[in-house]
C-alpha cells in the first residue's frame, strides 16, 4: 500500500490547537483512538517520554536533523506520511518491539507500509548522528585524550579502549536456517564495540553469527587492519 493511501488528515482547527513538537505528527493521525493519546501526551509530559521513550525537546531536535531524509514529495494520487508521524512511529516501535502486523494497527497504516517508515527511518537517523555519535579518533591527540580518559577516571593506563562482544537476540531472517542460531534456544547478532572510558562508541561492527568468537570478529575487521597498519593515528 503506498504511503497515505486511504487516509483522512486532520485539519483546520484540529491542527491549531496543536502548539507543541507533535503539531507535525497529529495532521496526519488517521485514528481518533491515537489522536487521543497524542493530545493526552501534549498535556502530561511524562506520558509524553514514556510513548515516545525520547521527552519534546530531543524528539524535536531528532526530527529537525533527519526531516530532509524521510520527507516525501506530495503526489496528485496520494499524501505521503508526514515525517513528524514517520519518526514517532519508528520511536514506538523500537520501544515496544511489537511485529508490524500487530503494531500497524495502532497507528493504521499497513504493515509493509510501517516496515519501510521504520527501516528508512532508522537509515536517516544513523546517517544523520553517526559522525556525530561514533566518532573514532585519527590522530594522536585524540587517542591521547581517550587515554587520558582511562586513567583519570578508572586508573588504566596506556589503555586507548575497551572492546568487547555482544550477542543481540533477533527473530531469524528468512532463509538463515540455523546461521544465527545461539545455543541458549535463540537467535542473535553480534555487536563488537570499542567504547572510551565513558562508554561511548569508538568503533562498532554488527553482523557477525554466533559461531564467531570476539577475537574472531576481531581479526577480520579493518579495526585490526588500521591498528597495524597504524594507519589511525595512534601516538609513539
């Protein structure tokens, strides 16, 4: 179904009562039921961050970083999906973790309409923060200051990072057989990380399967490569 195919917008007086952050969500609320809550979240604050799990001002600030990614031209066939409405549906999913087929009627929209809002959403908003959110040193100062960081605050010196592995459980992509399959009965992903000594992301890796150990993720990678190489900018 393509993007607001079907729906009724909200319009005229409904949308000017609306002097908050979702102003740009509730013009293209296609269910009173939903619409409720929005209008219920402008009066309560803390329903406000508990829907959205991010609270008015950082909802804001997400939709005004990626709203020139996720915006889509209007057609005469159709309305496409709003990019207020786009991120709170992407931000309640990935809060609630329920399948598309359940949580599309919550907002009315279909559910292979809803996977491709959450997925190019999701793409926008990396691409829009990872710079930004991952950002992995290049040259010897910084590492300097990431070492800094190591031994001011938890007396490990010389130390330029932690990294480690992190099985994610999933459901199983189609076709993946036993690929992903962990020994506890489900199935995951693994996320290594190099973080600093504040826990941030230096340089992620997502994707490998549970049959890869950390050091075998680890010597695969252009991380290792680049430490090797030296070719990161690490001090003498």
């Amino acid at each position: 179904m393509p993007d607001g195919a079907g729906h009724h917008t909200v319009t005229g007086t409904d949308t000017q009562r609306i002097t908050m952050d979702l102003s740009c969500v509730l013009p293209t609320v296609r269910n009173k039921r939903l619409l409720t809550i929005l209008q219920l979240l402008i009066e309560d604050k803390s329903s406000y961050q508990n829907f959205m799990r991010v609270d008015e001002s950082l909802f804001s600030e997400v939709l005004g970083r990626i709203e020139h990614r996720i915006k889509k031209q209007y057609t005469w066939w159709r309305e496409p999906l709003e990019p207020g409405l786009r991120l709170a549906i992407t931000l309640r999913y990935l809060a609630i973790g329920d399948s598309y087929k359940s949580f599309s009627y919550s907002f009315r929209v279909a559910h292979k309409t809803m996977s491709l809002v959450v997925y190019k959403t999701c793409e926008a908003i990396i691409a829009g923060y990872m710079e930004e959110v991952i950002e992995c040193p290049t040259t010897p100062n910084g590492w300097k200051k990431v070492a800094k960081g190591f031994a001011d605050q938890w007396n490990f010196h010389n130390t330029i990072g932690a990294i480690d592995g992190k099985h994610i459980a999933m459901r199983a992509p189609g076709r993946s057989g036993s690929y992903y399959y962990k020994y506890k009965g489900l199935h995951s992903i693994i996320l290594l990380a190099l973080v600093d000594s504040e826990y941030k992301f230096l340089y992620i890796d997502v994707g490998a399967n549970e049959g890869t150990s950390d050091a075998g993720i680890f010597l695969n990678r252009d991380l290792r490569s680049a430490l090797e190489d030296n070719c990161i900018g690490l001090p003498p």
